[in-house]
C-alpha cells in the first residue's frame, strides 16, 4: 500500500502513526464541511431557542400552545475545539449578538479572538456558564469521553449539548442519565457512540432531545470539492500530476 486518501476530514478511523512507519501517504480534505456543520449547529441553536420543533408538535396535535422563546442575543455559547467549525461557529454566533466562551487544548490565533470577542477560557468554565456547548473537537485520545458525567455535572439544568464532532467525545450513557435527570436540559446530537444509532436508545423516546444520522456535512457543493480532492490526493500520492 503507497496511498490511503480519507474522503473527508476526520482521520481517527485511520492508524496515521502505522501509515508514518510504513510510508503510507495520507490525504484527507480540511476545511471540508466547515460551511455546512457550522449552519448546522446554528439551526440547532435557533431551533431549541425559539421552540420551533415544539410548537409545530403542538399545532399538529391540535393545541394551540406559545411555548415561551428566546433570542440568541440573551444566550451564551461555549464553543469546544477552536478549529475551523469552532471559528465559523463562533462568528455565526456572534453576529446574533451571542457571547461565546471558548477552550483548547491548543492556543488560538490572537487575531480571531480580537475579531470576534470570543473569551478563552478552560471547560469548566465554559461549561458553566453556557446555555448552549458546542462540541466542535477532534476526536483522539484527550478527546475521548471529554463530556461524561463529571463534566456533565457542570452545566446548567437548562443548557443544551450539541454535538455534530465525533460521538465517542461525549460519554452517551452518562449523557443520557443526564437528560432523564433534568441535570442538562437538552442535546442536539448528529453523531453517536455506535453508528447508526441503535433502535433501543433511549434518546429515541427523549422529546428534549433532536437527532440527526451524522448528516451536519450535508451540501452538494462541499460532496463536490472532497470528492475531487480525494482523487487528487490518491493521484499526487502515487507520483502523478491533476489536471481540473
């Protein structure tokens, strides 16, 4: 084997530390779905803040029921994993008038925090002062079970966890407790532990709970650009030159 070439971002499916003893070349495409995963999360955000899922639920089941909203701008962002889609969320958000809180594990850029106000801070912090936490992070071994009980136990009763990363990041059964307690007040979820979801989950029966079936890259011109990009990589990888 010469080339492995990722269709997408994530490679933690992929052994990178056998493919570096071997020679295997590795292509993936960063900043692949950026544009989509970050509208994504905006939708969940507008979503859970205006009740909108909830009073078309009604309205179909012939109650004519206001179920008190919010705007975003008296509402609190934490962003976990400042890359890419933390950077486009965050200024997503902020121009809905949001305070963001961040965290990494690594620092970010000094210009973007200037830019957008964004204040770093570590995950306890954001935890508990957000109403809604992104989960924006690579999954890898500091990373694994980032979110689980302990951290869980931080957030406010009424925040919400979205998660549109990798789901092993988030500990569901301790997620799950949590959201069957009232200790979290919802989650919007388009990646799981166990893909695809199993038909016995409990999240399943949650009405506080939106799920999606790891589709947050949805977008016909993103497919497009990755698609071409992954031939290029498997094509440069074995010495050859692309021509578009």
């Amino acid at each position: 084997m010469k080339v492995i070439s990722k269709w997408g971002t994530g490679v933690d499916s992929i052994d990178a530390e056998a493919c570096a003893k071997f020679g295997v070349k590795l292509g993936r495409t960063p900043n692949a779905f950026t544009t989509p995963v970050a509208d994504t999360v905006l939708g969940y955000m507008l979503a859970f803040a205006r009740r909108a899922p909830w009073m078309d639920r009604a309205m179909k089941s012939g109650k004519w029921e206001k179920i008190p909203g919010r705007t975003l701008s008296e509402m609190t962002l934490g962003v976990i994993g400042i890359g890419n889609i933390g950077k486009a969320v965050t200024r997503r958000a902020k121009a809905f008038g949001m305070k963001v809180y961040g965290t990494d594990i690594i620092d970010v850029d000094h210009v973007f925090v200037g830019e957008t106000g964004i204040e770093m801070t570590n995950l306890q912090s954001l935890l508990s002062n957000s109403d809604f936490v992104s989960v924006n992070c690579d999954l890898n071994p500091t990373s694994h079970h980032l979110i689980n009980a302990d951290t869980l136990a931080l957030m406010k009763p009424t925040a919400i966890l979205i998660n549109t990363a990798r789901g092993p990041i988030v500990e569901e059964k301790a997620l799950v407790a949590a959201l069957g307690s009232g200790q979290v007040g919802g989650a919007a979820l388009d990646v799981f532990e166990f893909e695809p979801l199993p038909a016995d989950s409990p999240l399943l029966k949650m009405d506080n709970v939106m799920l999606a079936p790891h589709n947050s890259n949805s977008s016909p011109a993103a497919w497009e650009r990755v698609h071409w990009n992954t031939i290029k990589n498997l094509v440069e990888g074995l010495g050859m030159q692309v021509k578009k």
